[in-house]
C-alpha cells in the first residue's frame, strides 16, 4: 500500500518537475503543489505554503483556497501556531485536535472561534530563500492520526519540488542578468569602434538613448547590435 501511495506521488511530482522544465512558473507549480495536497492526502481539506523570512512578517505564498490562507492569518496574528513552528524546525508539527492544544494558546483562541479548521498536520520545506512549511488542515478532528507516513512522504516530494522551482528560477534571473549584460558590452563595443570615443562615452550614449526613448537599457543595447547605430525613436515610430 505505501509503495503504490509512493509511485503515485513519484508520478505526480514527476509531472509537476516537467511543468517546470517546459517553462512553467515556480508561483504556478507551487498552486499545483497545494492542489494535490487535497488529492494525495484524504485527510486534508485545505492547504497552503508558509514562508517565515528572519526580519518580515510571516505570509502565505501559496492556498488552495481562502479558508487555508485565513487559518494562516489567525497564526500569523497570534503570533504561534503550528505552521510557524514547523517553517523553523525539522520534525512534523501535528495537532489530532486543536481545540484541546494548548501549545499556541492565542492561535487555539482564534482557530476555536472560527470553526472550520479541527486537526492540522504541518512539515518543514526548505530554508531558503526563506524557512518555509507545508501546512494540511482538516475539518474533522484526528483526520491526520492515520496520514502522518503519507503527509511525510508528500512533504518529501515537495521539497524536491521546490529545490527544482528555486533552482529554476535562479538559473533564469541568472540567464537574464548574463544576456543583458553581453547586449551592453557588444553595443558598447559597437559605438567606441563606430564614433572612435572610449567605453565610458559609449555607455553614456547608451544611458542617454534610454532615457530619451524611455526604454530599458538592454533593449537599447539590443538594437545598437542589431542596426549598429544608436536608436533615436522607437522602433514603431519607425515603422510609421
């Protein structure tokens, strides 16, 4: 039974890597991630991803719906609660029944008043680029007693996930910052060779043109590649 609950979430995981290697978001394949939560996991009723940086307050990256993101507010609010506690440690932070745990007395003041949210089962992701969690939360109390291996084995998969996301989104900013500086330095190249005048003066012509066109930097840069000349209007100006 664990191994075929094991090979379905390999597959589900495995979809979502490729959602991401074709080119999909990190901010959309986390929103898939607390989709299957509700699916994987029979005990959950909702779920969200928390992010708990050192020196901001805490928030929700991610919901399934609103009622996971406004449970994550009532903790946020007091201040405690299992999902904050879990985004710093290592081990599950689990409550059978919140409304006789007494570990976060503000947020079991709260969550009681409200209603909804019964038992909450929360895991540790990843540390950066801020401590975040994996919060399940169910309507009914003890839904979790018999989902702790599965929830585990989920969280699992899910930090892998968003290692891969992070990774991902690095590798783009990354990619981008490397494009853009190459498109300045060739256009740079360009204009000392074409005006005869020294780095310093080509890249003002550049930082001129772009405030002039009001157009970023690196797309200027890109067009002086492409026409060997500074622009003077704007490319559907020209076409006019």
């Amino acid at each position: 039974m664990v191994a075929d609950v094991d090979q379905d979430l390999a597959r589900s995981f495995g979809s979502l890597s490729s959602f991401l290697l074709a080119g999909g978001s990190p901010v959309d394949a986390r929103q898939r991630l607390v989709e299957l939560a509700k699916t994987a996991i029979p005990a959950c009723d909702w779920a969200c991803i928390t992010m708990r940086p050192d020196n901001k307050p805490p928030r929700t990256i991610c919901a399934s719906d609103s009622t996971a993101s406004e449970v994550d507010q009532m903790q946020y609010a007091a201040g405690n609660g299992p999902c904050l506690d879990a985004a710093r440690s290592r081990q599950p932070v689990w409550s059978a029944d919140l409304t006789e745990d007494q570990r976060w007395p503000q947020f079991r003041e709260l969550v009681v008043a409200d209603g909804r949210v019964k038992s909450v089962l929360s895991f540790h992701l990843l540390d950066e680029p801020a401590p975040t969690a994996l919060n399940m939360y169910s309507a009914t109390p003890g839904a979790f007693d018999d989902f702790i291996s599965a929830g585990t084995l989920f969280a699992i998969h899910a930090t892998t996930l968003m290692s891969h996301a992070d990774s991902e989104r690095r590798a783009q900013s990354l990619g981008d910052a490397l494009t853009t500086s190459r498109q300045i330095g060739a256009a740079v190249g360009i204009l000392m060779s074409a005006h005869k005048i020294t780095e310093e003066q080509a890249f003002q012509l550049l930082r001129t043109a772009s405030n002039h066109l009001n157009r970023k930097l690196h797309d200027v840069a890109r067009e002086v590649t492409e026409l060997g000349e500074v622009p003077h209007t704007a490319p559907s100006d020209r076409k006019r």
